[in-house]
C-alpha cells in the first residue's frame, strides 16, 4: 500500500507533535510515524516544571495535549511501526514499513534520544532484574530497597529524587565530584536524606544471582575497588541520537546526532531534524517543540517551492 504525504514526521514526541500541529496548520499533507506508541520520552517523566505555562504537569498529560492540538490540524498518526527502510535521498522520500510504503516531498526526523549503556559486565544480563533505564516505569518495585542511579546530569539527580519516594537509600554514583544538573536540583538533592553521594567513582561490574545484589565500584582517583550491595541500578548517563534505519544518510556528528543549520535543514534537500536528534546546545521539551515549529515552518516553504517550480 502506498501513501503519499508532503511531509512525513519521524516521531511521535514533544518535536515531531510541534512540527506536525505547525506542518498541517500550514496546510501540507502531513504523517506522523513511530515505532513505539506516541509520546516520546517525556511521557516517562512523572513531572515537568520547567514547560512554559505550566508550573507543574504530568509528562504523558503534556503530550496528551501536543497530540490533541495536532490532531485538531488533521495530521495522520502510524504508530508502532515496523521500519524496513528510510531513503531520504531519492525524491520522493521513500519510507517503507511493513503496514505501507510511505512517500514525501519532505521528512522531519524527530525520532529523540535514548539512554546510554554502562558497557559494563553484568548490565544486559540484568535488564529488567535489577538494572533499569526508567525509575518512573520501575521505582514502585524497590519500595524500601535500596538502589543506586549512575550519573551527574539532570536526568541522574532527578530520577533519584524520584527513586527516593519508595527506596530506603539511593546512592548517587558520578564520575566526578562535582554533579552537571542545574543548580535547583542539586539543592534538592543534597537536602535530602534518603540520598548518598559516592563521587570520583565509576560502576566497573553488575553482579548478581537472580536479580542485581552488588555493584563494583571503581573510585577514580585511588583507583580503588569496593562493592556497594544494592537491589537496583539505574544507569542515567546521558544519550544517544535514535537514527537506526538512516544512520550515515546526512551529515552526523562523533556520537551520530544530525548536524543542521539554523532552519533546522540536514545536509540532504527537504529532510529536516528536529528535537533532541539533533546537534543542539539544550534537550528540553520546550526547545523540542521550538525546533519542530521552525522545521515545520521551513519544510512547509520546500513543499511550496516545488509547487512553484512544477507549476
Ligand atoms: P547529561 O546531561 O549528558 O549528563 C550525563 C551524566 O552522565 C554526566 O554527569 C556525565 O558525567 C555522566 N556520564 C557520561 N558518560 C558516563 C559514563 N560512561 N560513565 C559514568 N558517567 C557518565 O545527560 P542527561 O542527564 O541524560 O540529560 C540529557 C539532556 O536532557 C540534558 O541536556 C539535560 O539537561 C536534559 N534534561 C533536562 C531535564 C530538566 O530540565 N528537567 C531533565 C532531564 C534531562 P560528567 O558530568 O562528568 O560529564
């Protein structure tokens, strides 16, 4: 079965809902697809409080309403989709699933981020037993237990915080001694007493029976070893671009995140790269939704530059 849309959206998140309300409000035929259901990664995150407008709303609530103001514009959704290949070089576009075969004038990739691997001994073997990527998804299981997150940023402290609601301990392990998350959550952090900082310190070996019982734990300066026993383990270290499928098609950066200019076009002709996907100096939902608008805008103004060059 084929398709043909002006645009096609990859990505159902904070980026791809934007660009979809502005692309089909701009009157162009557009598609969102995902291979996951919609929502993205905010929808995992018990509370945003830092969406303008909103000083405190649930993650899946706020994209609850970035999907009903697309839909209110008409944008057509293909969830759960199964990618058998993206060409965004050929014209049209050509996306094929195993449902259809999807052709655009233009696509906007807005398929996010997701998290990094310890690389450690031990984590794959535990996923799911102990090791786990979402405490919003997993915390309600180690209700006065104890567990530890990995990392320093925003997503470490404030996925501990989280964790610290139904574990008795949450130790916070980083790299340095010195966290990277915003000063307003460190403060919170620090404050409270269900946490325990280990700096300077590095996980080097997940070990466990049937489930996740002790950390090795590597301090970097003394490069000594300790273990640390823990019920969880919640590797938070940052991210890594989602481009399974196109990787390698445009122009991508060491760790494989699209390079765009300031329109938000890559280096192929109406292929655009929106949210946190993208080269970007801050991954927020409110600078997701920002570049969707723009990528949107500017993919609207391709599909009429064809339409004046055909005509
Ligand atoms: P991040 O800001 O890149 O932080 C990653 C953390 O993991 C850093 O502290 C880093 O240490 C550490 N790390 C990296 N590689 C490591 C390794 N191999 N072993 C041990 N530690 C390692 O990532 P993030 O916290 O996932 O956040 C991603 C983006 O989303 C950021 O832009 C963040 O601001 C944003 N975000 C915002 C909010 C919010 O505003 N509410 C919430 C969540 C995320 P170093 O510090 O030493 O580099």
């Amino acid at each position: 079965m084929i398709k043909e849309f002006d645009t096609v959206i990859l990505g159902g998140g904070p980026a791809g809902f934007a660009a979809g309300m502005y692309a089909s409000r701009g009157a162009i035929s557009t598609a969102i697809i995902d291979v996951n259901i919609l929502g993205g990664q905010p929808s995992n995150y018990l509370e945003l409080e830092n969406y303008p407008g909103f000083s405190a709303i649930g993650g899946f609530e706020l994209m609850e309403k970035f999907e009903e103001h697309a839909d209110k514009f008409g944008v057509e959704k293909f969830p759960m989709q199964e990618i058998e290949s993206i060409d965004l070089v050929s014209i049209p576009k050509i996306i094929k699933t195993t449902e259809a075969e999807f052709r655009a004038k233009t696509v906007i990739i807005a398929t996010g981020a997701k998290p990094m691997k310890l690389n450690v001994p031990g984590e794959l073997e535990y996923v799911g037993r102990g090791v786990s990527y979402c405490a919003v998804c997993d915390g309600a299981f180690y209700k006065d237990k104890v567990v530890a997150v990995v990392g320093g940023g925003n997503s470490a402290v404030e996925e501990a915080m989280y964790l610290t609601k139904f574990a008795s301990k949450v130790y916070l392990i980083h790299r340095r001694n010195e966290l990277r998350a915003d000063k307003i959550v460190q403060e919170r952090a620090f404050k409270n007493e269900k946490m325990e900082f280990v700096w300077d310190s590095v996980v080097r070996e997940i070990k466990g029976e049937n489930c996740v019982t002790t950390l090795l734990i590597e301090n970097v300066k003394s490069a000594e070893l300790s273990e640390l026993s823990v019920d969880g383990v919640f590797p938070y270290i940052g991210i890594l671009p989602n481009v399974d499928g196109f990787n390698g098609q445009l122009e991508q950066d060491s760790k494989g995140f699209i390079v765009t200019d300031e329109t938000m076009k890559t280096s192929i002709d109406g292929v655009y790269a929106v949210g946190d996907v993208r080269v970007t100096p801050l991954r927020q939902v409110v600078t997701a939704a920002s570049d969707g608008a723009i990528g949107a805008v500017y993919a609207v103004r391709y599909v009429e530059s064809m339409e004046e060059v055909t005509v």
